[in-house]
C-alpha cells in the first residue's frame, strides 16, 4: 500500500481496510493504493491530535512553529519534482501545472512560518489601575477536508495557517489525490521537532469520516474547500456542537470584456485562466461578458484559441489542458452541452478524445452563446472546460450581469481604462476582482467568496483569525480599601 493514514505519528493502515485505488485519469491505470480508513483510523487521529493539543508545548511556542514550517517548506522544495510527478500521474493536470502547485504551497509555508511568529495582543489602561489584555489562543483541533482539484495547495494554504496559529490537524485527502497528499505529509513527519500527533490524516472513498470530523465535539474548526451544496451541509452540521467553519465553495466567475479591452492580449490570458486544470477549480474564467460593439470580433478570437487549445497527457510539455479528474466528470460536461438548446447556440463543442487518448478522461474545451439567463452554463457551476458568452451595451447592464449569480468568490474587469475598470470593480459582489488579468493568487493576499461562495478567509494575515481565539484577562493595580 502507497498511501497510509498518519495518526498519532505513525503511518498505519485500517484494521478493515482492504485498500482502495488511485487511477490516472490520463490512462486509466492504476497509479497506487491508498487505506480507505474507518471509523475507528478517523476517531484515533482526533484523539490524537486532542491530546497533543493539550499536553505538549506545540500550542504555547511560536518558534517551534514556525522552525518546523521553515523545514517543511525547504524539504518540499527539495523534493518538487517527484512530488509534481505523482501529482499530475494521480491528477492528470500539465507537469507545469502540477510544478507551479509545489511552488506555491511552498512559498506559503514560508510566508506562515514568518507570521507564526508575530501573534500579538493588546493591553489597554481602561483608567488608572484598570487594565484590560486581550491574547490570541489557538482555536484548538481543526479539520481540514481538501479537494481533488489542487490538492497540495488547498491543503497548504490551511495547514500553514492553522500550524502557525499553534492548532493541531486532522487532514481528510481526497481520494482522487490520496497518494500525492501521503507524499507530501511523509515530507513533514521527517521533521524530529514535530510532536507526535500534531498533523494526523488519512483518505477515504466514502464521506463517513468527513461526518465525524464535523460531528465531533473535539474538533473546534472546520476548514473545507470544494462545492457549495457540501459546504450547506457542513454550516449546518457544525451548529450542533457551535464549531467554527472556514468554507470555500463554488463559484462561476465573471469575465467582463469592455469596449475598449485589448482583446488581443486579453483572450489568450482569459482562455488559459478558463483551462487551468481543465476548468476544474472555483475561480476558472467561467462567463464571457462581453461588449455588443466588440461581441463578433470576441467571438471569433475567443473560438480560434479554443479549437488551438492542446489538449493531451500531463507528462507531455506540448500539452495546455490535461482531463477531467475521470469519466464522471468528462461525461457531466458532455452531457451539458447535449442539454444545450435555443436560443442558446454551442460556437466550439467539446469532444471527447479517441485513438491513443481513448483511454482517458479527456475532453476539448467548448464556447457557448448563452441568450437565456437562466441557463444552468450561467445559473450552476460548470467546474470544466466550458466557456459561456454573453453580450451587454453599457456599464450598468454588464454590472447586472455580472452579479447575476448565487456566486461570488471571483471575477475579472478587461480595460484600458484603469479608473472606469475599478470603478466597476468595486461593485462586483465577489470576492476578488482582477482588472486586465485573471487567476493570480498570492500567499500575502486574502482570499475567499461573497454569497454563496463561502465563508472566512484564507491567504494572508486575516487567514490566522480563521485558527485563533481571542481571550479578554482584566485586573487592577489599584489597592483595595
């Protein structure tokens, strides 16, 4: 078996456990084993990580934090090849794509390690005598529950934070990336500094653990990235026991193409933020919405780099888009467009690969003339290589469009006009709003959605409140009479 569950610093697999497969999506192979983990595996890695919170010095020492997030992040450096490897073996995403993660993850871990060690208060004289402190505590054990989609990122991006904060973690992998999450958290248990139980963790191909990790009265916080119906669910099941939750869901992003972008710069850059593992991630360029006065030409340069879209094996450097995560999914994209009806009009229709790449999950990517707003490409999460186009003949109505959706984690605004493109920035109800580009993402900078995007955020220093309690102590100096 390739992927053990961690727990209570020991890599073990489930007493019932027969294993469970991780398959390419590329080939359909199988890359590795991993232990689907029971009930029993889930409650020891709580128990584990309760009892480290507890009795060892991991919650009370900054610097030990932020040593071990130094090293953690200069093994994972040191290893981004071959972690890259599995990951676009497991994953099927470009090798660039896979190497661009590991880049990122690490940077991040830097960036945590730094803050670990810059958690302050205040203390304030109410009047003479009377003073009031207010401290900042780690919140306590804290679930982590990350996805498929960039699974060493979204894992980091609240690991880092919540270590820092001086929390304990139980991770719950997906299945999908099992063998890629094992690798990566193999990288921190060689660190000797790690007390025993700190970060625990395991896989499993059903949602049973996942349950009891939200359940369970010793889990103070619940950190979840992936769909919104998932995250409803976990809001609602975590009142029970007034746990604290850090959602990122879905999201449909809008691209907002005014008069005077450049579209010639703009497409290219907006089909590649539309491709990014394979439209598989919750800030993907999503809808086109694009000025009536440049509507053809957009259309037809936006179909053009489409159709010249490489689409093929993540290990090939000529490829730009890899498959879907597997057939489920590639055929939910082939079943939207097969839905599609007037007045809408598919311009680029996506196909499903044959010959050497039968094998796989693979589709080519799709435009979309989309005239009913209530089409699911515009109401629902699309999460894959569709791209939907829209017209709009003034500011005010591309503003309505825009914020036409349940959604709002992403969105971007493309004019030469840098004032006329913030102010239509500013009131786009989401969570971030690039202008002339779109999907970058920083460790220094917050991130998270509006409406039904989620809740909290991570990325920067608002990230650490997501992990830390703040605790108000009172005295005086003032002697009694």
């Amino acid at each position: 078996m390739d992927g053990f569950s961690w727990i209570a610093g020991e890599w073990r697999a489930s007493a019932a456990s027969k294993g469970a497969a991780s398959i390419n999506p590329a080939t359909g192979t199988i890359v590795g084993v991993f232990d689907d983990a029971d009930e029993a595996s889930v409650r020891a890695a709580i128990t584990a990580a309760s009892a480290a919170f507890y009795h060892c010095e991991w919650s009370s020492t900054p610097r030990l934090r932020a040593s071990v997030l130094l090293q953690f992040a200069e093994l994972l450096h040191g290893c981004r090849e071959q972690i890259a490897a599995l990951l676009t073996a497991e994953h099927g995403k470009p090798i660039g794509q896979s190497l661009v993660e590991v880049d990122l993850s690490v940077s991040e871990l830097r960036y945590y390690a730094g803050l670990a060690r810059n958690i302050f208060g205040r203390v304030i004289e109410l009047e003479s005598g009377l003073y009031s402190m207010i401290g900042k505590e780690p919140a306590g054990v804290t679930a982590i529950i990350v996805p498929w989609n960039a699974p060493i990122i979204l894992m980091i991006r609240s690991l880092a934070p919540a270590l820092a904060a001086g929390c304990t973690c139980v991770i719950k992998a997906a299945p999908q990336t099992a063998l890629t999450s094992a690798a990566v958290l193999r990288l921190l248990a060689q660190i000797p500094e790690l007390p025993t139980g700190v970060v625990n963790s395991f896989s499993e191909t059903g949602h049973e653990g996942a349950k009891i990790l939200v359940d369970a009265p010793e889990v103070r916080v619940v950190s979840y990235t992936g769909s919104t119906k998932v995250g409803k669910q976990i809001a609602v099941a975590a009142t029970l026991t007034m746990k604290r939750v850090n959602l990122e869901l879905g999201g449909s992003a809008p691209v907002v193409l005014l008069d005077d972008a450049d579209l010639q710069t703009a497409v290219p850059q907006i089909v590649r933020a539309a491709i990014f593992i394979t439209g598989q991630q919750c800030v993907a360029a999503s809808r086109l919405l694009v000025s009536h006065k440049r509507f053809e030409e957009a259309k037809a340069l936006f179909a053009k780099s489409l159709l010249d879209v490489v689409v093929g094996s993540g290990i090939d450097p000529a490829t730009q888009m890899g498959p879907m995560i597997d057939f489920v999914a590639r055929d939910r994209i082939l079943g939207l467009l097969n839905a599609v009806k007037e007045p809408d009009e598919i311009l680029v229709r996506g196909v499903a690969l044959g010959g050497a790449h039968a094998g796989g999950a693979f589709v080519t990517p799709s435009l979309v003339h989309v005239r009913d707003p209530q089409s699911p490409l515009i109401t629902e999460e699309i999460f894959g290589p569709i791209l939907t186009l829209q017209s709009f003949s003034t500011d005010d109505e591309a503003l309505e469009r825009a914020n036409a959706s349940r959604f709002g984690l992403a969105a971007s605004v493309w004019s030469a006009d840098l004032a006329r493109a913030q102010r239509l920035a500013r009131r786009i109800e989401a969570g971030t709003v690039w202008i002339n580009m779109h999907g970058a993402l920083h460790p220094e900078v917050e991130t998270g959605g509006y409406k039904e995007s989620g809740v909290g955020r991570l990325h920067g220093v608002d990230a650490m409140n997501e992990f830390l309690e703040s605790k108000h102590m009172a005295w005086t100096t003032k002697q009694r009479a």
